[in-house]
C-alpha cells in the first residue's frame, strides 16, 4: 500500500503529464498549460508574485519541464508552510480532536 507521500508524488507527476503536451511538446508545459494548474496559486500568492515565479522558472522557449516543474512545487509547498506556520501563530498550537471528531 503507497504511503501518503507516495501519493502525492505520484499525483504530482501525473498531474505535469495530464496537463502537458496540449500546446506544444509532449513533456513541456506552456505559459496557457500552466495557467490551467489548480488555482492554489491564485489564492496563496498574488499576481505579481505569481507572474515572478513562473518567470523565473521558464526557459528562453517559454515552456516549463519537468524539473523546473517540480522547482514550483516546492516554492508553492514552501509558500503553503509559511502560511500555515504563521495561521498557527496567531491561533496558537492545534486543539486535539476527541473521539468523533469533536474539538477538546
């Protein structure tokens, strides 16, 4: 049985390969390709910010590999724990959940 992170990678690749291909070559995402990921990034990061990471992220033929692919991930993981340590900040450490799902 895949472990939660298995999944995960491999929902991550799957993910590059359904989108890639429709615009170009078959392993490379387009600028329109990318704009079709989840909307996460809409939500967590501004557009400037956004536009600033994809940018720095392109080759010179506008498309996104694999590789470079995996680079956004992690900047969008590292963006999403920041997020997440700093809510925790705020709202002090999470409350344990009782049997049935009630909070403590």
């Amino acid at each position: 049985m895949a472990t939660t992170l298995e999944r995960a990678l491999a929902s991550s690749a799957a993910t590059f390969h359904k989108r890639s291909g429709k615009e170009g070559y078959k392993h490379q995402l387009s600028k329109g390709e990318l704009k079709e990921l989840p909307s996460f990034m809409g939500e967590q990061l501004d557009e400037h910010s956004s536009q600033v990471l994809l940018k720095d992220l392109e080759d010179k033929d506008k498309m996104m590999g694999f590789e470079e692919y995996m680079v956004l991930l992690h900047c969008l993981s590292m963006a999403c724990n920041d997020f997440c340590a700093k809510a925790q900040a705020l709202l002090g450490p999470p409350r344990k959940l009782a049997a049935g799902g009630t909070v403590q």
